[in-house]
C-alpha cells in the first residue's frame, strides 16, 4: 500500500467528490476550499462572494498501488468540462474553476506530461 493525496477542482467539489468515491483504490475524500489569498477558513458565504480567490477542491486520498495518479487525473479531466471558464453547468463564479494541485515534483511531472 502507497498513500498519496490528489487535489483537484472542476466546479461543485460533490460532483467530483462522487466520482472519485466510485473508484477502487480512494481511502478518503476531503471537500474544501484552496488556492486564494485567505490564510483562514473561509465560509462558503465568502468564498461564493469571489473575494477570497479560493476554488471549490476535493482532497483525494488513494493507493496508488490500485489507482496511479495519472489514472486519476485522466478521470478527473473527462468527468467535467475544463474548457468553461469560471463554470460548471449552472454553478458561476471563480470558485468554480478547473484546476489542479499537486502535491510532488512527481506529481508536477504527471500533469505536466498528460497537458503535452
């Protein structure tokens, strides 16, 4: 067993969040918010207002000895549209955005080769 974590954002983080619950190898999902300039907790109310540059993310943790980092992200990027910017379906705002955290230069390197 391998634990590693995966963050990801593609609009309202339960739509991901249950995606990723169907898959063989997820231990934990987390649902929240990252990647603004508010060192606290924001609330949704706050982050909704587009003051806080956070983005809606789920934080994915998984066996890769089951389920590789790659595979996860190829899953992540066809199970939402990252073309919408700011959007998912009827949800608006730039807590919506598509995007990705890494957690390792490994990591770095994996998304970086799957966006060549």
């Amino acid at each position: 067993m391998k634990i590693e974590n995966a963050t990801f954002g593609g609009g309202c983080f339960w739509c991901i969040e249950a995606v990723n619950q169907l898959l063989k190898g997820v231990e934990k999902i987390e649902s929240g918010y990252t990647g603004g300039t508010d060192p606290g907790t924001p609330t949704y109310r706050e982050v909704c207002s587009g003051k806080t540059g956070h983005a809606e993310v789920v934080k994915v943790t998984f066996d890769s000895h089951l389920l590789s980092y790659h595979d996860l992200i190829t899953i992540f990027m066809t199970s939402h549209d990252p073309t919408q910017l700011d959007r998912q379906g009827a949800d608006r705002g730039s807590q919506y955005r598509s995007v990705i955290y890494y957690h390792s230069a490994e990591q770095k390197e994996i998304v970086t080769q799957v966006f060549k």
